[in-house]
C-alpha cells in the first residue's frame, strides 16, 4: 500500500533571465516569490503556497517552455509502478525523483513527499 498526490506545477522557462520570468507569473497569478523557501535556489524560483493548494514553482530549463506536474508519493517505485501499468513509460530515474511520460505524451514527475501533512487528500493504493 502506499499513497499519491498532486504535488505541484512547474513552469518550465527558457529564458536567460528566471528571477524575470518568476516575476512575471508571480504576479499573472497572485503569489508573491518565496524568497526564503529552500526550494528557491539555482535555476530555480518558489512562490508562495497557500496551505493545502499544490506548489508552483518556476525554473529554467533548455528544453522548450511548457509545464508540468509532480506527483508526490511515499513509495516512489511503487507510484512509477502504478503508473507505468497505466500506460506511463519511465524516461530517467534520478537520484530523488523519476521522469516519466504519460501515454498522452506530457513528461511528468513522480517525486518523494514535499508538501506538509502527508498524505492528507491523497489517494491510497494496495
């Protein structure tokens, strides 16, 4: 058994600049950058979260913009697990997260708890 939730949406940004793209979609969605939040670091910028709304993050990449999202999960091999019988293929496993690939071609991650008060709202799995 094990559990899983909706985790966060990340704005993947190719951009030179990503303190100006967090700034834009700060303020285009109404949270402030969390400047102190530990996940604000590198290529990397958090916003502020409400208590139990999932996370947005913002960080630049050299793929193409898009967006994606991470599921969180308290048994990460058994998530890739569940999720590759429903069609999903792994794409690469790092050493704290998996990549992954809905059958429906959008890349997602499947990653270890982040979120307080796990596993509040999240689905359980036998």
């Amino acid at each position: 058994m094990h559990h899983s939730r909706l985790c966060a949406v990340l704005i993947d940004c190719n951009v030179p600049d990503v303190d100006e793209a967090a700034g834009f979609w700060a303020e285009a969605l109404g949270r402030p950058i969390d400047p102190d939040h530990p996940g604000t670091r590198g290529n990397y910028r958090m916003l502020e979260t409400p208590p139990d709304e999932p996370i947005v993050q913002i960080q630049r990449v050299t793929h193409e913009s898009r967006v994606h999202i991470d599921i969180e999960t308290d048994d990460i091999p058994a998530e890739v697990l569940r999720l590759e019988k429903l069609g999903a293929t792994v794409v690469s496993r790092l050493e704290r997260w998996v990549v992954m690939q809905a059958p429906t071609g959008q890349r997602f991650c499947v990653v270890r708890v982040q979120r307080p008060g796990f596993p509040k709202n999240a689905n359980r799995w036998d």
